[in-house]
C-alpha cells in the first residue's frame, strides 16, 4: 500500500525524494520505494524518517481504519 | 487501526537479520581459507600456478561475478555507488579506474621482479630485466584491466539503474 502520508510530509518540507534520503542516509531508491509500498522499513529507519520530517510514527506509519 | 505496512504471515526479522550476519561471516570466512590454504600451497610447493589453486581462485572468482550479477539484477549497486559517492571524497567511478592502474603495477612489478630473479646474471641485468617486464606488462595489461573494469563497472550500473527505475514506477 502507497504511503501518501509520507509524499505529503516531505513535500511540506519542500524536499526531493533524494534530499530527503541524504538527510536520513538512505539511498533515494530506498525513499521512493516505502513511498510506493514496495519495502518495508526497520523502526529505527521510521524514527529516522519521522525525525527529519518532524513527524511522529503515527503521523507518517499508521492510518486509520474506514 | 492498522499498520501501513501489515503483512499477511510476520518473520521473526531478529532472527532473520542474525541468520543473514551468520551468513556474512561464512562468507568471510570461505574467503579466508582460500587465501590461507593459497598460501600454504605456495609455501609446501615454492611456487603459484594454476594447477594448484584453481580451486581456490574459482571459489572467490564465481563467488564475486555472482555476487556483481545479483546485486545489478536486484538494483542493488545503484545503492552501493550512490551510498559510496555520499561518503567518500572519491567516486565508485574513481576508485574503479585507480584500481585498474593500481591492480596493472602490481602485476608490472611482480613480474618484473621474478624475471629479474630468474634470468639475470648481473644485477645491470637484473635493473634492466625489471624496467623492461614491467614496461611491457604495463603497456600489455593496463588497457585490457582499464576495459574490463570500466566495462564490467558500466554495464552493472547501466543493468542496475534500469531495474531500479522500473520497480520504481508507479
């Protein structure tokens, strides 16, 4: 399932998909493919991510039912 | 609520992440014993050829190629190059033709001193015997390295930013 949520919250950062990866230390394939739904990230990488984004786990990684 | 990310049959990944580590070492370690029994080959016989580490040499060699294929196939070394080229001063692309050069000298002066040592008479000779293998084994050995290097670099890349690109459509 695509992680909109996530698009959405670096685009409020007005950030590529490769300037996010470098800001985290991922590669920008990796970036792209959470986005997509295609990988699964580790925790650690989730904190990461929601750490530079200024986001919480719930905001980027859970969605409600309905 | 659910997770974005929820999967129909959860892996332990503890225990997939410490078997993938293990499996790392293994690796390592087939590596170290080539090189150990390599050496020991060449201390029990006085010399290299072939022959005697064949095995050994088509262990690391297949075990690499395999590895390199992979690694292209599964857009993996796209990764590797950009992870690399954030970290370092020197791009993959650098390194890779300083490796050529690099792995071309070394192969000039190993030949080199062996005909010195096996041919000459007088230590002019030996000089002499050096340069000349050396020289020759540079001009012979440098461009064939360089190409397959390059080459075999571009090709993977080439391979692995098209499989990238495409899992990474939408």
């Amino acid at each position: 399932m695509k992680n909109l949520k996530l698009k959405m919250a670096r685009a409020e950062h007005d950030l590529s998909q490769a300037e996010l990866a470098k800001l985290v230390g991922v590669t920008r394939q990796t970036i792209g493919l959470i986005e997509l739904g295609k990988y699964n990230p580790s925790l650690q990488l989730c904190i990461a991510i929601c750490r530079t984004l200024n986001k919480t786990l719930d905001d980027l990684f859970w969605e409600e039912d309905g | 609520m659910k997770m974005l990310f929820r999967k129909k049959r959860y892996q332990d990944e503890r225990v997939t992440a410490e078997q993938n580590r293990i499996y790392r070492e293994i690796y390592l370690l087939i590596y170290v014993i080539c090189f150990l029994s390599i050496v020991y080959k060449f201390i029990m016989n006085g010399e290299i050829s072939l022959n005697l580490v064949g095995t050994e040499m088509l262990i690391v060699l297949v075990s690499g190629i395999y590895y390199a294929i992979r690694s292209a196939k599964l857009g993996l070394f796209s990764a590797e190059v950009e992870i690399h080229d954030q970290k370092n001063k020197w791009s993959y692309q650098s390194k890779t033709i300083f490796s050529g050069i690099g792995i071309g000298v070394l192969l000039g002066i190993i030949f080199g001193v062996n005909s010195a040592y096996q041919y000459a008479d007088s230590q002019m000779q030996a000089y002499y015997y050096f340069f000349l293998v050396f020289i020759v084994t540079l001009i012979i050995y440098m461009p064939i390295l360089l190409l397959l290097m390059l080459g075999s670099y571009s090709a993977a890349k080439k391979k692995s930013d098209k499989v990238i690109e495409k899992q990474l459509e939408e």
